[in-house]
C-alpha cells in the first residue's frame, strides 16, 4: 500500500483534529462545571465558611440548592455557629426552611436562650403549615406575647360567670405568654391556653358569694387562676393574668326563678285541670246514676196499677179502698200545691 495516495494523505492531515476536538470539548464541559461552581466555592471560602468543591457538585447532583446551603452555612459562621453542610442539606430534604432556622438559632444565640440545631430543625417542621415560624417562636421566648382571652375575633366578646347570688359577671382578661422552646414541640397552642383560663375565671366568678366581691378585687381572679398552673402541658410559659375589664350582667338567679315559678303554676294549673276534669267526669257519672234510678223509680211506679189490677181481681182490694187511697192522694197533691204552686200546677199538668 502506498502511504503517499491522496487517501493516505488527507486522513494524515485530519488526524490531529479527530485528537484535538474531543480535548477541546472535555475542557469546555469541565470549564463550563468549574466556572458554574467556582463562584460559589470562592464566596464560601472569601467568607471563610469553606465548602468543598466536591460537595458542592455532589448537592448538585442530589438536586439540593447548593447556593441555598452556601448561604445558610456562611450566615451561621459569622454568627459564631458551627454548622456543617451536611446538617443544613439533611433539614431541607426533610422539608424544613433553612435560612429561617437558622436566624433562630442566631437569635436564641443572642439572647442567651439555649436551643441546639436538632430542637430548631424540629420546631421549624412542627410549625410548617400552621402560618408560623420557629423564628416566631424564638422571638416570643425573647419578647412575651400578650393573649386576648376570650380571642376578639371569635363571636364571644367576654367570659361570663355567674356568683353565687345569681348575678351574672362578664370578663375580659389579657394573659402575657413566653414560648416555651423545651416543650414546643408538641405542647398545646395559644386556643388552650385561652381555654383554660376562660374555665379558671369562669371557676372563679362561680365560687364568689357574691358579685360585689368580684367588683372590689378583680385581681382576686388572676391570682386563682394563675396558682392553677393552666401552662402545663402548652408550648407556653403564663408570666401574668391581667384582668382588662369587669362589668355586671343579667340577674341570671332571678330570671332562673321567675322561669321555675312560671313552670311551678304552669304544673299547677295543669293539675288543677285534672282535677276539674275529673269532677265534671264524676259529675256527668252521677247524673248518668240519677237517671239511671229514675227510670227504675218510673220502671217501679209502673208496676203499681198492674198490682192494684191484680188486687182488684184477687178481692184484696175493694172499691172503698180505693176511692178512699184517691182521696188522700188528690189531699196530698192539694198540699203540696199550697206549698209549691209552680210545682203542684205542674204535677196537676201531669195528672
């Protein structure tokens, strides 16, 4: 074969390109990497908050935001936090906000408060979903919160009690909260702590002899209510119970009688009724017997000129007794009309 073939020769002369493009190529791909990390990896570094080059690829290909993570890592390091790429990349797979946890820790930092990297992770995902923050959270435990109770924004405006003489007394009161970040995480919320002490002041207000006592020291009730302990168990820590405001309601006991009297006659009439009608009963049922022995009298008085017949043919009648038992009749009618004119006339009427 001869090598100086024009064949030969035009292939000789493309060698160096076939050689050449791929390394050309393999330079851009890793140059285009190196230049879509390196402003990254140099700002760790800058920040003296170093990540590794590698592991910022490896964030890459395990789809984290490694930006994200750079950020957070380097906001912790100039707060004095130690955090490791590998605990901020472990919360967000977990679904926790990272830069939002880690201003908590700097915060609890600054104010003294203890809260490690595992409880604030674990806070931040309790309150995911619920409109709050573990920032919230720890701004709380720094700055108390003060807590309507009743809450405004519910349809109830006061907690009404009533004494032990019946008057109604309604109350407002302003409960001051710290978080409590040991118990956070699952510890009731702020709807408890309005719950409880809405019970403790109803409680209270009940136990009262009257509702003067109540009106002279409002802050008799804050004091009960707060020695209960109504905070444990919540995600709170109750500083103080202040009462905003007392005012006097309906005399509940009076309109409670007046209710028990109402129902009293009402049951009373009832029972009058059944006794009347139980009268006119028993006397509709005499009635019916005084008919009922008038017709036996008529059913007897019948039988009279039946026997007077049978007496008349036995002989044991005469005709002179009987015109002498007519004349005493017609004489005792004749009386009797003296004596009743009305009723002998109608008698007469009868005859």
């Amino acid at each position: 074969m001869n090598i100086n073939t024009p064949s030969s020769l035009a292939f000789i002369d493309t060698l160096p390109l076939i050689i050449v493009v791929p390394i050309l190529l393999f330079i851009l791909v890793v140059g285009f990497i190196v230049f879509s990390f390196f402003n990254t990896w140099l700002k760790a570094m800058l920040a003296k908050a170093p990540v590794g080059f590698l592991n910022i690829i490896a964030m890459k290909l395990r789809g984290v935001p490694y930006g994200l993570v750079v950020d957070a890592r380097i906001t912790a390091v100039k707060a004095g936090v130690n955090l490791s790429t590998d605990d901020l990349e472990a919360h967000f797979l977990a679904g926790g906000n990272l830069i939002p946890t880690v201003q908590a820790i700097i915060a609890a930092m600054k104010a003294g408060i203890s809260l490690d990297w595992s409880r604030a992770c674990a806070i931040d995902l309790a309150t995911k979903g619920s409109g709050k923050s573990v920032v919230e959270a720890v701004r709380t435990s720094v700055d108390p919160k003060v807590i309507d109770c009743p809450s405004q924004d519910g349809a109830k405006k006061s907690i009404d009690g009533v004494a032990k003489d019946g008057i109604q007394v309604k109350a407002k009161a302003r409960v001051t909260v710290r978080t409590n970040l040991e118990r956070f995480v699952g510890g009731a919320k702020e709807e408890t702590i309005i719950a409880r002490v809405g019970e403790g002041i109803v409680t209270t207000i009940g136990s009262a002899d009257s509702y003067k006592v109540v009106l002279e020291s409002p802050d008799s009730i804050s004091k009960v209510v707060l020695d209960r302990g109504l905070d444990v168990g919540t995600a709170f820590e109750i500083l103080s119970i202040d009462i905003a405001d007392v005012d006097v309601g309906a005399n509940v006991g009076a309109s409670l009688q007046e209710a028990q009297a109402e129902a009293n006659k009402n049951m009373a009439q009832a029972q009058a009724e059944i006794r009347r009608a139980a009268a006119v009963a028993a006397e509709q049922e005499m009635k019916a017997k005084v008919e009922e022995m008038r017709a036996k009298v008529v059913e007897a008085e019948a039988q009279v000129p039946l026997a007077m017949a049978e007496a008349f043919r036995s002989g044991n009648l005469g005709i002179m007794d009987y015109y002498k038992m007519k004349n005493i009749d017609s004489d005792t009618r004749m009386r009797d009309s003296i004596a009743d004119p009305i009723q002998g006339e109608e008698d007469f009427k009868g005859e």
